[in-house]
C-alpha cells in the first residue's frame, strides 16, 4: 500500500521499488556483489552443515572417480562402474551408515554428486537402502546431480574451495577411482593435507594401481626430493570393491558396524 498525501498526490512508489529498500537476503543484486562473496562463502558451509548435521552424519567416505565412466563404457570403465558400485554398498552395509547411533552415522559415502563413478558409489549405496551424499558443483555446462544421491543430501557449490572443504572435514577415508583433472584435483587436495597434518592422516586407496603407477610416478617425487619416502605410506592400490574395505579397515578406519 502507498502514502498518498491528501494535498500532493505524490505516492511513495519510488522507495517502495528502490534496490535500497529490499530486504538484504531478499535482494540478488546486493548478495551477488563483489562485496558480499564472503558471505556467500559463509551461507555455502553453513546450509551443507547445518543440513548433514540434521542428518546426524559424523563420518563419510568419499569417493571419487570420472564423470566419464560409464556401465555401458569401454570394458575398464564398466569395471570401474562396477566395483565402485560394489563399494559403494559394501561401505554403507558395514560401516554404520545405516545405523543410527544416538541419532548419528558413519562412514556415509558422499561424492561429487555427478555422473560416472560418482553416480555407481552413490547407486551402491542407494541399493543398500543408506543415506548417500552429493556435493555438487555448478560449471559452465551444467551439472545435474546424479539420480541415486538422497534428495536431502544433495548439494550444490560455487566455490570449488567450499565444496572441497565439505569433502574433507568429515572424511574417514577417500577412496579414487581412474579421472581425470577434478579427480586429481580431489586427491592431491587430500593427500597435500594429511602430508602437512592440516587434517588427520586417513586411509586413502587408487583403485587399479596398473592406471595410476602409468600416470604419476610417485617414486621419481622421491628421487627427485619432491617428496619423502614416507610419503608414499599416504596411499594404497587396490584392484576391488572388497580389497579396498579391507584395507580401509586394516588402515584403521573408525568401524562402527562392525560386529565382532
């Protein structure tokens, strides 16, 4: 309703429409400034946070791994789809995902919410009747979340650096499948930061160790003093779904659905 003046005319109209009399939350342009991209960084952890904490979600194991490999692909990306897949529900099968422990769980698989292997984890998981987490990431060419992410659980990010942060804080164990760039990108950020011990040294495993000792020479890191030889106890190969839960819990993966 506006103010209009007995005598003038003259309504209000003009500040009821100006930018400046938006409401802050309620106005685009002012929170997709230059300006607020703090508070974008704030508003990006809080509203994943607050949601997996409803969730009760303590632990995850994060799975990563190409958008690009498919069931129907070649026969090393059907292989691919296929054991992490199996991981996927093997995971939330004996690893407290699906028990709620005083209202948390474990060990929830989270990806990077996309298709590829992201999608076979979340799938295998999905298939075990567990929660499953998607940290989704807006690109120029869209990506939409896979279809086996649970709805509540699915996010999506801007900023690369918050989505990462997401991955990490909760992660019991990352696990890699063959990728590319976002896939390295994903490990490199986790093995950097139990190497420096800005986060708790956990298990991490590449899945077909054929594909990754072709691609990265980790032993020239060491001849070269890039790296030190303890460095390479960071990670391990395994070439199946099951080879890879063994060794998370052999590497003392905090286990609680495990039965004795």
């Amino acid at each position: 309703m506006t103010d209009k003046t007995k005598d003038t005319g003259i309504t209000n109209s003009a500040q009821m429409l100006s930018h400046s009399y938006e409401l802050p939350s309620l106005d685009p342009e002012f929170i997709l400034s230059d300006e607020m991209r703090g508070v974008r960084f704030l508003l990006e952890y809080s509203k994943a946070e607050l949601t997996l904490r409803r969730w009760g979600i303590r632990s995850t194991v994060v799975v990563f791994g190409s958008a690009r490999t498919h069931e129907d692909g070649h026969q090393k990306a059907r292989h691919w789809y296929n054991e992490a897949r199996s991981f996927g529900r093997i995971v939330s099968e004996r690893g407290g995902a699906l028990q709620s422990n005083g209202g948390v769980r474990d060990n929830v698989i989270a990806t990077g919410g996309g298709p590829g292997v992201m999608e076979a984890a979340n799938r295998g998981a999905s298939e075990a009747g567990a929660p499953t987490i998607g940290f989704n990431i807006t690109l120029p060419h869209e990506q939409e979340p896979n279809r086996y992410s649970t709805p509540d659980l699915t996010f999506r990010f801007h900023y690369f650096g918050m989505r990462k942060m997401h991955l990490a804080m909760r992660a019991n164990a990352l696990v890699v499948f063959p990728g590319g760039f976002g896939t390295f990108d994903e490990l490199f950020e986790i093995l950097t930061l139990c190497q420096t011990g800005k986060m708790p040294k956990v298990p991490i495993i590449l899945f077909d160790r054929e594909y990754w000792t072709k691609l990265i020479n980790m032993e020239y890191l060491v001849e070269m003093g890039m790296i030190h030889a303890e460095d390479l106890t960071l990670f391990d190969y395994a070439e199946s779904a099951e080879e890879a839960w063994e060794k998370l819990v052999a590497k003392g993966i905090p286990n609680p659905g495990k039965t004795s």
